[in-house]
C-alpha cells in the first residue's frame, strides 16, 4: 500500500473515496469541508436519517458526492462519542476505511489529517498506517482464480494524507515507513501461522529463520538437529517431536545492534508447535481445527527479527524457539515418560497435549545461559488462559513487576490487550511429579494457565522474566469478531508491542 503526504486540502484533491470520521450527536458537515456548501448537508441530513446512521461506534455511511465534491464517494466512520477519541479509534477507523472501500471498489482514500488535530500528529500516523495495512490483510494463497474472481476482490493502492504543514511532511514519512515496518512484520506472522502445518514443518520454520539470517548482515544464525540437541541434553523438546515424520529443530538468531549504550541483551522465546494434535493424549477432532496456530511463538520470533535491522533498535536481541510437531505414533512420547530438559531438570510427561511448556522447558534454559537481561517468552500455552480471559487478550505472568509495567506501556501505545496474572506459589505444589522433578500435568484443571505459567518459572532461574500465554488472541476463529485490523485467521498478537517496547526501552 502506497502512502502519499500532501499539504493540500482536501478540496483540491480527487480520489475514489473521501474518508472522515462522524462522532454521535448531531452529524453535520465538517468544518474542513465547507466548501462543499449547503447541499452536502441536505444530502448528509436526508440519508443519515434514512440509513438510521447517528454516527454509532462500527457503523458505516456512504454519500454519493460527485456533484458537489471531487470525490465520487464521501464514506463516514461511525466513531462513537468523541470523548473516547483515542490512538485506537484511529487504528480502527483506517481499517473501516480501508474495508468499506474494499466494498465499493475504491483503489484511492484520501484522509485529512485536519480532522485528528486532537490527538498528537506522531500517534495518528502510526496508527492510520497501521489499521490501513493490517485491516487490508488477506491470506488468499490456496484460494483458485475462479474463487477469486467469484470474490471480485479491490485492493487499496493509495492512501492520500492530506492537510499536513509541509514542515511536517518528512517527519511523516519517516513516521509510515516505521508503522509499514510493524505492519509488515505482524503479516508476516499472521502468514507463517495461516499457513497450513502440512507446508509450516519444524525446517520451514528452520529455513525462514535461514533467509532472515541471509538477508541481514546484524543477524547470525545457529540451529541444531535432533542429534545435535540430543548431545546438548535439550530432551525436553525432542520428547514432543518425537512422533512426527518431521525433524525437530531448535533455533537461535542473534541481533547485533549498531550501538548498545547500555550494553544489554535480551531474549525473545516462542513456542514453536508446528501441529498439536495433542499427540498420544489426543485432542477431540474439533479442538484440532485450528492447532496450526501453535507455532505463533516462534512465528512472533521470526516477524520481530526480520524487521530488526531497519528498526535499528539499540539492544542485542537473541531470539529463540524449538520447532516440533506434536504427533501421536509409535515413536511418540508416552503418558508416563520422564525427559530431561537442558537445565538438567526431570519432566515426567503425564498429558502429550500439555507439550508448550515441556518445548519451553529446553528454550528457557538455553536463553538463560545466554545470560540476558530479561526473557520474553510468547506462547500459545493453554486453553485455561482463554478461559480466563477469552479471545482478545493475552495472559502475563512476571517475576519482575516493574518490567511488566513498561511492557504494558507499549502494549496500550499498540493496542494489544494484555492481563498480568498471579504467580500463586502454593498452586506450585499440583506440579509436583512423584517420580520426577516436575511433572507437565497438573493435579486438577483449576487455574490451568498459572500451573503452567509456574512450570515455566523452574525453567528461568532468576532472570526477569514476563511468559505472555497467548493461546487467545493469536487467532481470530469466529466471524463475530469486531476488530476491524485484525481479520479472521492468524493475528500476530505481541509482534507490534515488542517492537515498540524495545525501541522505547533501549
Ligand atoms: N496448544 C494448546 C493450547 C491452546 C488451546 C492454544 C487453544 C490455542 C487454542 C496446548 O498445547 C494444550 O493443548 N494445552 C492443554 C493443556 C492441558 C492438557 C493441561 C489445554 O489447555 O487444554
Ligand atoms: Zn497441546
Ligand atoms: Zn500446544
């Protein structure tokens, strides 16, 4: 999508498609459009009545302005009430934008940027771009040309952003390209995810991580096959990987900043499941559905490091995840077993299906010898969390309050909803395993996604630490869903908060 910065106004321009936004309570013609006289608000009067459009949060009007306007359609965003106007809203309303011109084949918007002056220029523009592109998002690869023309698709090309002080024009630009770059990397995420686990094995994650490292001189890569993994002692994942046909594979990228001021290295760990099955513990044929999603992890790992050379943030990034299929066979990993993670600690496998935490097990314990400041951990984990929170918000646990706070900062700033929930020491005593260190099952269901949050502790030592258990908000299933950037399938979720966490933080 091309974005083009103009310090016209909006009379002197011509698009497809004019996009303004319409707060509740009285919908009048804007002041920044004056010019088009008395007509517009006969016609906006007349069809906003007619079409019941009050300017409600979601809702939609189209105008058809072509007589007194140099636009063929005026398109208004219903926003809500105006109090509420916030970073979000904005996010939204360029993804309703984008969406409804979808509908009435308009390759061009144009947007004033006069009608957001209330919220600070910098955060508008981020967010107009980055609703724009991930609410244009499709993952159309398996659809044929007679699906697709059926589907009679129009792609946004341009979007025009006028009304800007031309003092401001570089500015602005620097500001889209950076918010293209979040944009870019969540996409591709939301494509490793959507893409089927048949063609998504633990190599082609291997092999993304491969060209990532090719393309970007800062990046190095090392990786170690079953029996380099074996002789390292990383057990734990080889365990779940071990009735697949695939060869699982554990994953490490290193990031070099061109300058690190405050010399620190962090880590960004994922769970990288290419298919759950649940293995010999088997899931119920439609708790399956959407199992390729399990690699969401390490997806967020490969999205955050393939724009990390542009981003240019000042702060060593190792990036982590064990790639494994979670398969039942003959060679699978048994209801009873006891595997040894890197970390020198037992793990007696009770449950196949609880295999995240038994992948993390190893992932945790090679980023803690790395010795980092923090680890950040992203892991489609259990469904208890979604439990507890449902589709649209993350679950954190942290042993370090005070890193959570900042992190929550950037997640307000993206948009992407996130609950800190307790560590509870004593719930630590329904992981006890009576043959080995720790077992993979707790004793009960109750607080499904702490227990597992609590396995991972044993595995971080005393680095701080946030576990984010998005097994929620890393797909969208259902056609309910609201949210207008993030359409159904693979989401993304936590790519875009990392990002701007570590280019504020470091
Ligand atoms: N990958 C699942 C968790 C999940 C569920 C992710 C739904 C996304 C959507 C995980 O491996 C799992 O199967 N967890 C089990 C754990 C249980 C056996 C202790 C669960 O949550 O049911
Ligand atoms: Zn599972
Ligand atoms: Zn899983």
């Amino acid at each position: 999508m091309k974005f083009t910065v103009s310090e016209k106004n909006l009379e002197l321009l011509s698009a497809k498609l004019l996009a303004v936004p319409a707060w509740e309570n009285g919908i009048t013609v804007p002041e920044q459009m004056k010019f088009g006289g008395e007509p517009i608000q006969k016609l906006l009067e007349q069809t906003s009545k007619e079409e019941k459009f009050g300017g409600e949060l979601e809702k939609i009007l189209f105008l058809p302005v072509a007589h007194f306007l140099p636009y063929q359609r005026l398109l208004l965003v219903g926003m809500g009430k105006q109090k509420d106007w916030d970073q979000e809203r904005v996010r939204r309303f360029s993804a309703w934008a984008v969406r409804s011109a979808e509908k009435v084949s308009a390759e061009s918007i144009v947007l004033d940027m006069r009608f957001f002056k209330k919220l600070p220029l910098d955060d508008v523009i981020h967010a107009l771009v980055e609703g724009a592109e991930l609410g244009a998002y499709k993952f159309l690869k398996y659809k044929t040309e007679t699906s697709l023309q059926k589907m009679q698709l129009t792609e946004v090309k341009e979007i025009i952003l006028c009304g800007v002080e031309k003092a401001k024009i570089k500015k602005v630009n620097e500001l889209i390209s950076r918010a293209q770059l979040y944009a870019k990397a969540t996409m591709m995420a939301r494509d490793l995810i959507n893409e089927p686990a048949g063609v998504m094995t633990p190599k082609e994650l291997l092999e993304n991580a491969k060209r990532i490292a090719a393309k970007n001189k800062n990046i190095s890569l090392k990786y170690f096959n079953r029996e380099e993994s074996a002789k390292m002692g990383m057990n734990a994942f080889l365990g779940v990987g071990a009735g697949s046909q695939h060869e699982p594979f554990f994953v490490h990228m290193t990031y070099k900043p061109k300058t690190n001021p405050k010399n620190k290295k962090i880590a960004i760990v994922g769970k990288g499941v290419t298919f759950d099955s649940g293995g010999l513990s088997l899931k119920p044929a439609d708790m399956m559905l959407d199992m390729k999603i399990d690699m969401s992890g390490a997806a967020n790992v490969l999205a955050v490091f393939s724009v990390l050379t542009q981003i240019n943030p000042s702060v060593q990034i190792e990036g982590i995840f064990t790639a494994a299929e979670n398969m039942p066979s003959g060679s699978a990993i048994k209801p009873g077993d006891v595997v040894k993670a890197l970390n020198g600690k037992t793990i007696e496998v009770l449950n196949t299906d609880a295999e995240g935490r038994v992948c993390l097990a190893d992932s945790l314990s090679y980023a803690v010898r790395l010795k980092p400041d923090a680890i950040f951990d992203f892991a489609t984990l259990t469904g208890a969390a979604m439990v507890a929170l449902g589709e649209e918000v993350s679950a954190a646990y942290t042993n370090d309050k005070k890193l959570l706070q900042k992190f929550n900062e950037s997640c307000e700033l993206e948009g992407e909803k996130v609950w800190e929930m307790p560590l509870i020491d004593d719930y630590m005593k329904k992981n006890q395993s009576l043959v080995a260190d720790i077992k993979n099952l707790a004793d009960n269901r109750w607080g499904g996604s702490i227990t597992a949050a609590l396995f991972l502790r044993e595995f971080v030592s005393d680095i701080p630490w946030i576990h984010f258990d998005i097994a929620g908000p890393s797909g969208v299933w259902t056609q309910f869903h609201v949210v207008p950037y993030i359409p159904q399938g693979g989401t993304g979720f936590g790519v875009r908060s990392f990002l701007n966490f570590v280019e504020r933080n470091y």
